[in-house]
C-alpha cells in the first residue's frame, strides 16, 4: 500500500492516535490501494489466537508511512472513503531547496513517472517520490482543485509546483499571485508568476497503460 499505483482501485482513509507532551491528538491521512495484501513473514503475526488462518496484511513504504507522521508499530484505524474526488490540479512545493534542485534537475522523469507512485493526494500531505529508484524528493501539497479532504489524480491532473530557492529577494504577499499566469495589477505592473513548473499526466498515463 503506498499513496499511489497505475492500478488504483481504492482510497483509504487511515487515522491513529498521536501523543504529545501537552496533548493527545488524532490525525488522518489519506493512501491509494490496488487490492494487494502480503502475508505476515512469521509466526508470531502469522494468526492471532484463536485463528488458524494467517492473517494478510497491508504494507506501506517505511518513508512514506513516516511523511505521512506514522512510527513503527503504530496502531492505525483503517475505513474505506467513498468521498474522494477527481483532482483537476494540485499545487506542491518542495519541502527544502535540495529538494527543488533535485526536481529541477529530473522534472522530465517525474512527468513520465508521477502517476506511477502518487494517485491520492490531500492538502497539508508530503509526498515522497523516487527518481530512479534512488533519490528522494519531498513535495507539500498546498492545495487541490477542486477543494475537498482528499483527491485522486487521473489522467487529465496538472501538477503545478512553487520553487524553493536557497537565496532571493523576499516578495511581500501583496506580490505573490497563486497562479502560473501573471496577472495585471491595478498599479499597471505584473505580478511576479509564483508557481512555475506543470507536469502533464496524461504522457505517462499512456505510457503505464501500453
């Protein structure tokens, strides 16, 4: 189980209990699921009391499960959602500037692979994504269009990404447009294009599918 696969069939909602020193909270997150299971590799976990049959679990990516805020042995609720939405687009930035230099340098391959590892996204969510099976990018989702708890990404989604540079002048909210388009202002100046780079799904969605 991961965040996303070509085959998605499914969206769970997965939700848990997190401690703090002042407090106890709840927190929820969001995964894909194509119908796979595995089975417990030993004994111990292979059938609780009581049950003969070893018991098929749902495995999820030991950096992904620990973006999305899960630790070791944490004990998860695990409901299907029925609510999720076909995303038109989301907006994502990267999480440090290594991260953004790491996307400038592979965007053309995560075009072509993007579907293949993230299908369900929701807002405040970091995403993991491998490049070549090696290196890791961090991306915070923004927001989602349309507005809703989570949504899946198909084939006509556009991923708009923020940069993060490690140095450059600072641009007062009144200068940040939250679109790719630089609109006019009343003054007569542009705007400054705050997200810059869109990947087209729909390359690699042809490609996974051939």
């Amino acid at each position: 189980m991961d965040s996303g696969t070509v085959g998605i069939t499914k969206v769970l909602e997965l939700s848990w209990s997190q401690k703090s020193p002042t407090k106890k909270s709840r927190r929820t997150a969001y995964v894909g699921w194509a119908g796979g299971s595995a089975q417990a590799e030993n004994a111990k976990d292979a059938a609780p009391v009581g049950r003969k049959d070893p018991v098929d679990r749902l495995e999820i990516d030991a950096l992904y499960g620990r973006a999305l805020g899960l630790s070791n042995g944490q004990t998860v609720d695990l409901t299907f959602f029925k609510e999720a939405v076909t995303g038109q687009s989301i907006h994502v930035e990267p999480l440090t500037a290594d991260d953004w230099e790491i996307l400038e340098l592979h965007a053309g391959y995560l075009e072509e692979h993007l579907l293949r590892q993230i299908r369900v996204v929701y807002p405040g969510q970091i995403l993991t994504v491998w490049v070549y099976q090696q290196t890791l990018i961090r991306l915070r989702v923004v927001s989602t269009s349309p507005t809703a708890k989570c949504v899946k990404l198909d084939v006509d989604a556009e991923v708009v990404v923020a940069p993060k540079t490690r140095r450059g002048p600072v641009l007062a909210p009144a200068d940040i447009a939250p679109t790719a388009i630089s609109a006019d202002r009343s003054d007569g100046r542009k705007r400054p294009k705050r997200w810059v780079g869109r990947f087209d799904t729909r390359r690699e969605f042809q490609k996974a599918m051939s």
